[in-house]
C-alpha cells in the first residue's frame, strides 16, 4: 500500500511538473518562434522599403508616396506598428490565420490597409507569440499609434477603448474616414471577449489617405484562425511523445542505476529539448488563442 501511494504520488508530482513546463512553453517559449519569425520579416520589409524608393523617388528618395499599392501576399510583412506608450514595435503580416499570427501582429486581408480611407483591422495575440498586444487595454483617448507601410509612415490618435463578443462584427464595419481597430483578446489568458481599440488617422502628421484598390475590401468576421486547431500536427505529436517517454525512461533508469549529479545532469538536457519539440506540436493542435 505505502508503495502504491508513493508511486501514484511521484506520477502526479512528475504530471504536475510537465503541465508547468507546457504552460512556461505557452506563455514564454512561443515567444522565441515570434522573435526569429519577426526578424525574417523586418529583413524583408526593409528590402521592400528599398525597391519602392528606388522605383518610386530615383531622384530625392525623400518624398512619400500614397499611391495605394497592392497589398502583399498572405504571410508577408505589411508594415511596422509602433505605440510608444507601451513599448511596442512589430512588423506585422498580412493575414489572421493561426500560422500567421504566430509570426506577430496581423492585418486583416479584406480591410484597407494602414493609411487607406476606411477601417483598418489588424489582429494581435496578448499573452503568446511574444504577446505584442498585452498592454493595449492602457491605451486612453489622445495616445499615439504609428504605422509604417510602403506608403509611408501614418500617425493614428486613440479614440475609445471597448470590449465585445467574439460575435461582434460591426467593430470591424467599414469607416467614411480613415481608421485603425486593434483587436486582441480579453480578458488575459481567455478568448471569451475581445477587447478593440479605436484610433483615427491624424491627418496633420500623416501623409494624405487614399482610397484602396477596388474589390479588396470585403465582409469581415471577428472571428481569427480556424478554432479546430491543427490535425496534421497530431502525427508528429504522437511520435515526439514517445520520443519524450523514452528519453524519460532511460534518463529515469540511468540515474537510478548511478545517483550521480552529474547523470541528472546530462539527462536533463536532451529530455527538455525532446519535450519542447513535444509541446511545440501540442501547441498546434490546441484551439487558437491570444
């Protein structure tokens, strides 16, 4: 009896631990994915900032045009969002699916784009993926929000704070004027709300908005990525599971063999490395979040 208990004691214990290192690789490993993900497309930006000025401005190179352009594939760089008031800076991508997001901040496909007339709705996470937009809701009436495109660079002052229902899709409704909506959700750690911030295009510190393409702007839903998660992910799962078993087990059996520091030591590392690659596919199969 006093075995049995020990051993379903240690199997909690050992459960318990690994649900902490999932939710530490939910909250603070997926950040590392987003920072490489956000270099790859700062790098791309700025080379795409170079050929438009090289196309556009072969003399002075200083003038911004707001020619409307079209807008970049799915999973490229759209621009730069700056918002001093709480420190943030990210490129953000063109699109809301969840590979997408897991690369930073996304800019709805069938809204304008920043800096266009109309309501521009881009997309963030709030406690993952490096949580771009965890400190929106300290956003008040008057604060900043800066968007750089190949446009050029557009100045938004907040207007309102709110929070809705996922279902809420007039937040995203087109504007006669030129707008941008952030949307993220609410409250944190929790996707039963979305809390949006509004902000209007002050035009006395931005170039001229124009009108975008015809036919790019469409019926927008609130509602971000596909909530089923990912199923071609839960073969690769399966496998780095029992990868993670049995790296365990002989990790387990090695150290019970010789009691050692440095045994625990060196098993430690390849079973952390093999139980990140584990939740790095669990993460994929759960249903999308901020």
């Amino acid at each position: 009896m006093r075995r049995t208990i020990n051993f379903v004691g240690r199997l909690l214990f050992t459960g318990g631990l690994l649900l902490l290192l999932f939710v530490a690789y939910q909250l603070w490993g997926t950040g590392f994915y987003e920072s490489q993900q956000q270099d790859d497309l700062r790098s791309n930006f700025d080379t795409s900032v170079v050929e438009v000025r090289q196309a556009r401005q072969p003399v002075s190179g200083t003038t911004t045009t707001t020619t409307p352009l079209p807008p970049p594939p799915e999973g490229e760089p759209v621009g730069i969002i700056r918002i001093p008031k709480i420190g943030l800076e990210r490129v953000m991508v063109q699109g809301v699916t969840v590979p997408d997001l897991r690369k930073g901040p996304g800019h709805y496909p069938d809204s304008p784009m920043p800096g266009q007339i109309g309501n521009a709705a881009i997309a963030g996470h709030r406690t993952t993926y490096g949580e771009p937009f965890n400190r929106i809701d300290e956003l008040v009436p008057g604060d900043t929000i800066s968007v750089q495109t190949l446009a050029g660079t557009f100045t938004y002052s907040v207007t309102e704070q709110l929070v809705v229902s996922p279902r809420d899709v007039q937040v995203l409704d087109p504007t006669p004027g030129a707008t941008l909506t952030l949307t993220t959700c609410h409250p944190k750690y929790s996707a039963n709300q979305r809390l949006i911030v509004k902000a209007t295009l002050d035009v006395k510190r931005s170039p001229k908005p124009v009108a975008p393409r015809r036919g790019e702007v469409k019926t927008r839903n609130l509602a971000v990525g596909d909530v089923t998660g990912k199923p071609e992910s839960r073969i690769p799962m399966i496998w780095t599971g029992l990868l993670v078993a049995a790296v365990g087990g002989l990790w387990w059996f090695a150290f019970h063999r010789r009691k050692r520091w440095y045994v625990w030591c060196i098993g430690v590392i390849p079973f952390l490395a093999t139980y990140a690659l584990f939740c790095f596919y669990v993460e994929r199969i759960l249903p999308p979040g901020f």
